[in-house]
C-alpha cells in the first residue's frame, strides 16, 4: 500500500497523532523549499523590477489554492508595499482571479478555458508580464493566457510544482517548487512563501535604498 502513496500520505500513514504528523510536514517543507534554484529567484526580481521601472503590469492567475496566491499577491507586492516603503514607483500587479462577474461572465458564455485570456485581451499592453501559477504547470486556462502572452511577444513567468508542466516549457522564467504529483499542499505553500520573500525583499530595500 505504501508504494502508492506519495511523501505526504506517507508521513500520515506512520505518524499517530497530528503533532507527529505537522513535524514531518515542515521538514518536508523544507526539503520543498530548498529544492527551488537559487537562480530562478534573482531573475524572478529582476522581472519584477524591471516591471516596475517601466510602468508595466504584472497579470497574475492561477486556480483553487494558486488564484489565492495571486490575490495575496496583488494586495502585497502592490497595495502594501507603497504603505511600508513609501515608494512612489509601486509594482503594477493585477490578480486576473479577482473579478467575479467578469470571470463568471467569460466562463458562462465562452468557457472557463478563457477565464484569464479574454482579461488580458482587455488590459495586456505591450511590455507587460504575466505570472502564472499552476502546481501541476498544465492548468488549461493558464496556458492559454500565457500562450497568448508570448504570442503578443510578452514575458512569462511561472510558479510551478510537480515535473512543472507545459508552462516550465514556454516561460521565460521559471521558479520551480519540485514536489512529487499530487502534492499540493507543499507546492503551494511553497508558492505563497515566495509572495513573502519577494513582499519583505521589495519593501526594505525600498524603504532603505
């Protein structure tokens, strides 16, 4: 039976009571974490800062956990930043998850597959960069957007889990959480920490630089 199950399953099947268990998870965790290339997060803030020196949008998407992400994502990188630096040069960031009667609108009349695409139709202007956060890297309406991105000739960059998926293939930055499939959970809090790390890196070397 424990052939079948993935770290997460395991680490439940042989802890007996629930402390047991959390302590597993965060070493886990950790494994996750350190997992991710050092690398891909100096060129993650480099696009983002050069979005920011430009005046360009970030677009930011994903499903279920990852479109919470986004959320977070567009109120601390952008909301919260200009409260603790005092920037007047804020990250455009713009969650694509948070519009309910636009997504319900483009779900209910064209398919849910074009959630993100048709938004960006609207809003993407050239120079402009989309995230896209996917555990699995193949959610459908994100690899759509981000298709299309690049066929505008824009940059995309991608929070992925998992083997990453087709957007490990097509973006042009790719911060990668390797986690066996099904793993959701560490995959996405790994992807939330990231919102943290790049929140409190912007906000002090804002405030300070």
């Amino acid at each position: 039976m424990e052939n079948d199950m993935n770290n997460i399953d395991k680490l439940c099947n042989k802890s007996e009571r629930p402390s047991e268990f959390a302590r597993g998870y965060f070493a886990y965790l950790m494994q996750v974490l350190d997992s991710i290339a050092p690398e891909s997060i100096d060129r993650l803030v480099e696009e983002f800062e050069n979005a920011r020196a430009s005046g360009n949008t970030i677009f930011i998407a994903g499903n279920g956990g990852s479109a919470t992400t986004a959320t977070s994502m567009g109120n601390d990188i952008g909301f919260d930043i200009i409260k603790k630096s005092g920037t007047d040069k804020p990250f455009r960031m713009l969650a694509l998850t948070d519009n309910t009667s636009t997504i319900t609108a483009i779900a209910n009349d064209v398919g849910y597959e074009n959630v993100f695409l048709n938004q960006l139709k609207i809003h993407y202007r050239q120079g402009d960069k989309f995230l896209a956060i996917s555990a699995s890297g193949n959610s459908p309406n994100v690899v759509v957007a981000a298709e299309w991105v690049k066929k505008q000739g824009g940059s995309v960059i991608s929070f992925v889990g998992f083997s990453g998926g087709k957007l490990k293939e097509i973006s042009d930055v790719v911060v990668h959480v390797k986690a066996e499939a099904g793993e959701y959970g560490p995959v996405e809090d790994a992807h939330l920490v990231l919102n943290h790390v790049l929140a409190h890196w912007f906000q002090f070397k804002l405030r300070t630089g």
